[in-house]
C-alpha cells in the first residue's frame, strides 16, 4: 500500500491533467459548432461535448480506453479492426527482428573478443549504424525487399534487427571481458583452450550484461517493426493502424494503437526482466 | 631430486616510462617436497619468479626447468596447482563444481572428477560441503576450496601467491597449520609467496628474500626448525632468530635506498 499510493497519486495527476487538456484543445472546435448552429453553451455542455466528439484533436482518456477495450475485446481477433490481430502481426515481427538481432549482437561481440582485427574494425562500423535515422532507412529496406518480392514479416523484422543488434554487441562485448587477469591466469594454469574459456568463463560470466542489453533490445526492435510498418502499403500492425488512423483523423484510433504498443513493450520487458530474475538467482550472481 | 631450476633468470617488462627489470639474474634450485617461502617489499619480483615458473611470464633471459621440463611444457604436463590471493571460485558453481573444473577442462572422466573432488574436499577439511555454493563460505573456507582445485589434478607442485593474504590473523594462523598438515600428508613441492615474515619461518623448509630495483634473491636462508611444527614453535629462540635472520635480509636489500 506505501508504495502504490505514490503511484496512483501521480496516475490521478496525469488523468486529470489529460481530461483537462483534453477539454481545452477540443473547446475550439466545439465552440466553432456552436457558433455556427448558433446555439448558446453552457460550460456543462462544452465539457460533455468536447469529451465526446467522434474525431477529438485530443481524445478523453475514457475515450481511449473504450477504443482500446472495443479493439482488444469486441472484435473477433481475425478482424483487421483488432487489436490483437495487429498487435500479433507486429509482435511476430519484433520477436523474429529481435532474435535476429540478438544473434548478430552475440557473434559480432565473440568476434570482437576474440579477434583483433574486428576489435579495431567492428565497433565504429556499429556506430555508424545507428547514427543513420532509421527512418530514412525502413523506407529503402522495405523498397528494396519488395522488389526482390519479399514483402510481409522479413523486412520488418530486418529493420528491428538494425536497431536491437547494438545494445546487445554494446552489453555482451563488455559483459565477456568481465573476467578479470586472474580469473584468465587460472585458465591458462590448466592450459584451457579459448572455447573451453569461452563457454566457462566468459559466457557465464556476461550473463547479467547480456539481459541488460536484451531489454533495451526488445524495446528498440519494437519501435523498429513500427517503424518497418509506417511506409505505405504496409496494411497490418499496429505501425499500420497510427498511419490509418493519421490519414482519416481518426485520434481515438491512433492513441489506442499507441497505448497498445506500450503495453507490448512493457510486457516484453518485464518477461525479459523475469527470465533475468529466475537465471541470474539460479546462478548466484543475482544482486 | 629437483623440482624447479632457475639459472640466471631475468625479466624484463617494457613499459611507457622504459624497461622494468623486475628479475635480474635470479638463480635458485628448489628440491622435491620443499616448502620454499618468497618473501620481500613489493616490486621485488617474487610473484613476477612464480609466474614465470607457471609460464604465466616468459623470462627474457635464462633458463628455467620445472620437474626437468620448460615451464611450458611443465604447465601442459599438469605439474603444477596454482593458488592465487583471491579464491577466483565461479558462483554459479558450487564447491565440488569448482573443484571439478580444472578436471574438465583435462578431460577427467564423470567417476573420476567425482572420486578426486571428493578426496581434495576431505584433504582440506570441507568434506560436506561440495554442494554448497561460495557465497555460503566464509573466506578462510572459501581460500581452502581454491586449494582443493588446485590439488585436484594431482600435481607435484603447489604454486601459491600469498593466498592468505586477504585474510585475517585468526584465520591464517589455522590455515598455516592446515597448509603445513596437508604438506606432510602430500609431499608436494610448493612455492609460497608472502609479505608476512612469521608466516615464511613457520611455513617453510627454505626462505628465499628478495629485494627490488632489480627484483633479485639477496639471501636464501635453509631453516633448522623440524618438520613437525606446532603453532607454538613460534615462542621458540630458534623460531625468533631465524626471523630476525630474516628481517636483516629484507634490510640488507634496502641498504641502496
């Protein structure tokens, strides 16, 4: 209870701030309404209207969390108007981007460790990478593989690959230069090879680094899928439902495609964030 | 028999700041089954000779044989155990996985790791606790069970580089009685390296000093004490001049500074 209380007190702040927002910016339009039907309103009346108008500059929170229910919930979940459909389209993406990247991220940081022409050669590269706004980039990759004729998951998960592989390079190229000189003399006094080093040492030893790194990870290869979604053409995920929404005017549409991203991003993180809890104490390193 | 030959070793390390001579014609001989103690201020090179010995350096000068081989050869041969200062045991191993690393990274067989970790856990009085994990141990039991692994392979030679140096004077004092115990009942040869000048005189069959600038032995000093040591051998006469013996050896070596 001490600590929730913290929590919905900031909670209530930012629903009350939000409603009030919510008021102020849609007030406009509805006294422009008015105005025009030549109607007189009542302060009553303006709140109730601008908390419920079909196409809000800002929708209501209520307003929100009704199209966030009706997309989870009443629609069947073939329907392009789910949200669990999208959210499944981007999700698979994000989980294919995320192991792609995550694998790339691992072997480029063995490689690094290991070998002193990609110590010194790897590494800017890796940089540059992710100095290049990526959403210049999603646009070409997706061109690209649609000329080839792949189209669909691939080029998503290829864009969220992009953006997961760093952290984890980042984290595991640290993490598997933890062991310290004597850690590595004692090795080498019973004459280990670099693999037996590697998966004795080393791996166990970047663990806590690697689960680090995942978390962002997940986060940033999610944004990539959406990211991946947004060129046109794309019709499925919800990258796909904020562009819809955008093009029509429908906000309620948007915001809930964007509450229904962050709750996969934190829902990701926190499976992650468990899977580290449950390794890191089964391996005494938990802190 | 001879255990480890040194003639005229030298080691030299280049750094920024020019060449660092942390061994300087260094020639010793140490027999099979001798406690021989380093002793000496920092930077006069005991580690730097026992790491050389475990070819975990490379002397630029010199010879040195260890069980009649190089030290290279020695290290592959399994001849020697090497303790450091701090345990080094994996966490995420318990007490008898730690032991039985060494033993899988030589490709000791599943019965075999099983059978020799449990003989190197009773040899340092931790029978019971393999299935433990470190951080249950204190780190007197903790500096035991990195003895344990180094013994587990069987090697003639005991390398060990102040290993109860992060410890306190209660627990070291029982240690050094353990270490003296496991000695007489191995018959290993073993190299020890220590600041402590009661520690080198109750250890020890040999005590090498050694002073820095270049790093090099000033005296070796054979002990007359008997194998046999009680912790109390310490309030002896013989016990007290041979320390004093000793003490004049490191201040030998300050004489330059």
């Amino acid at each position: 209870m001490n600590r929730l209380l913290p929590i919905l007190t900031v909670l209530l702040a930012i629903v009350a701030i939000w409603y009030g927002a919510a008021v102020w910016m849609n007030a406009p339009w509805v006294r422009d309404q008015a105005a025009r039907a030549e109607t007189v309103l009542t302060t009553g009346d303006l709140v109730r209207q601008t908390l419920t108008l079909d196409r809000p500059v800002l929708p209501a929170p209520h307003q929100v969390a009704a199209g966030l229910w009706d997309g989870i919930a009443g629609q069947k979940i073939t329907s392009k108007r789910s949200l669990v459909w999208h959210g499944w389209i981007t999700l698979s993406a994000t989980l294919a981007g995320f192991a792609i990247g995550t694998a790339a991220g691992i072997l480029l940081a063995v490689g690094i460790v290991h070998n002193r022409a990609m110590d010194q050669s790897v590494m800017p590269w890796a940089v540059a990478s992710q100095t290049v706004p990526i959403l210049a980039i999603a646009p070409m990759v997706i061109v690209v593989f649609a000329s080839a004729g792949v189209t669909g998951l691939l080029p998503k998960a290829i864009i969220a690959a992009w953006l997961s592989f760093f952290p984890v390079l980042v984290g595991m190229v640290k993490g598997l230069r933890t062991p310290d000189g004597m850690q590595l003399d004692l090795m080498r006094s019973w004459s280990a090879s670099r693999a037996q080093v590697f998966w004795r040492l080393r791996l166990p030893s970047s663990l806590p680094y690697l689960f680090a790194s995942l978390k962002v990870a997940i986060a940033a290869a999610l944004v990539g899928t959406i990211v991946g979604e947004l060129p046109a053409g794309a019709t499925a995920g919800l990258g796909a439902r904020l562009l819809s929404g955008s093009y029509y005017g429908q906000t309620v549409q948007i915001w809930s495609a964007l509450f229904a991203a962050a709750i996969l991003a934190a829902a990701l993180v926190a499976l992650i964030g468990a899977a580290e809890r449950l390794t890191l104490r089964r391996m005494g390193l938990a802190r | 028999m001879t255990a480890i030959q040194a003639r005229d070793v030298s080691l030299t390390f280049q750094t920024a700041d020019g060449p660092v001579h942390a061994l300087k014609d260094v020639s010793l001989t140490i027999d099979q089954g001798d406690f021989v103690s380093f002793i000496g201020p920092s930077g006069c090179g005991k580690t730097t000779f026992l790491r050389a010995i475990a070819a975990l350096e490379t002397p630029t000068a010199g010879t040195l044989e260890v069980a009649g081989m190089t030290p290279d050869q020695a290290r592959r041969r399994r001849a020697y155990g090497y303790v450091f200062q701090a345990p080094g045991l994996y966490p995420w191993r318990t007490i008898a996985g730690n032991i039985s690393l060494p033993l899988e990274i030589m490709g000791f067989g599943r019965a075999d790791r099983a059978q020799r970790t449990r003989r190197v856990l009773d040899l340092v009085d931790l029978a019971g606790f393999g299935g433990k994990y470190p951080w249950q141990l204190s780190g007197g039991m903790q500096q035991r069970a990195s003895i344990a692994r180094a013994l587990a392979f069987d090697a003639d030679i005991l390398l060990m580089d102040e290993p109860f140096g992060a410890l306190d004077e209660i627990v070291r004092d029982r240690l050094n009685e353990a270490l003296l115990d496991l000695w007489k009942k191995t018959g290993k040869t073993i190299g020890f390296v220590t600041h402590s000048i009661p520690e080198a005189v109750y250890l020890s069959t040999r005590i090498v000093v050694m002073s820095p600038r270049p790093g090099r032995i000033t005296r070796v000093i054979d002990s007359p004490l008997p194998r046999d040591r009680p912790l109390e051998i310490r309030d002896t006469p013989e016990f007290i001049a041979l320390a004093h013996q000793v003490r004049e050896g490191l201040r030998e070596g300050h004489g330059y500074d």
